[in-house]
C-alpha cells in the first residue's frame, strides 16, 4: 500500500477513471449485442435503430479515450456490414 499522499491519491483516481472506462465499454458491448440480436432476428428496420444508438456510443468511447480510433472505427465497421448485408 502506497504512503505517499500524492500516490494514495494515484491510487484513488485510477480506480474511478477504470470504474468509468469499463462502465462505457460495457455499454458499448451491450449495444453491439442489441444490433447482432436484431439482425439475427432478420429485423431490419430493429437493426437500423439499433445501428445508429450502436454508432453514437462507440464514438462517445473513442472521443473519451475508452477506445483506440481505429478499434471504434473497425467495431462500426463490423456492425454496418452486418446491418447491411441483410436482405
């Protein structure tokens, strides 16, 4: 355990930004989950709806840091080739 103030204080602020980041990256999945289910399902009009709240949140995580650009981009990508491939 750390003695030094400043790095008792380290401790406390890596624990909340790693609170934060898996909380974001948790509702990223469960959005990708929701467009896989609805494609799955053969719902396109779901899926499209889906997509978009899929899209938005992905972004917000690659503007926060959570995500790497190219791995959001690479995830949006997957989703829109999914959607848009249905018949």
């Amino acid at each position: 355990m750390a003695n030094i103030k400043s790095a008792k204080k380290r401790i406390l602020v890596t624990e909340t930004k790693a609170a934060r980041n898996k909380a974001i990256r948790s509702k990223v999945k469960t959005m990708m989950k929701k467009v896989d289910a609805a494609v799955a399902a053969g719902d396109k009009a779901a899926a499209q709806v889906c997509l978009t709240a899929a899209i938005s949140e992905i972004e917000k995580a690659a503007s926060k840091g959570v995500y790497h650009a190219n791995n959001a981009s690479r995830k949006v990508s997957k989703l829109s080739k999914a959607v848009n491939s249905m018949a």
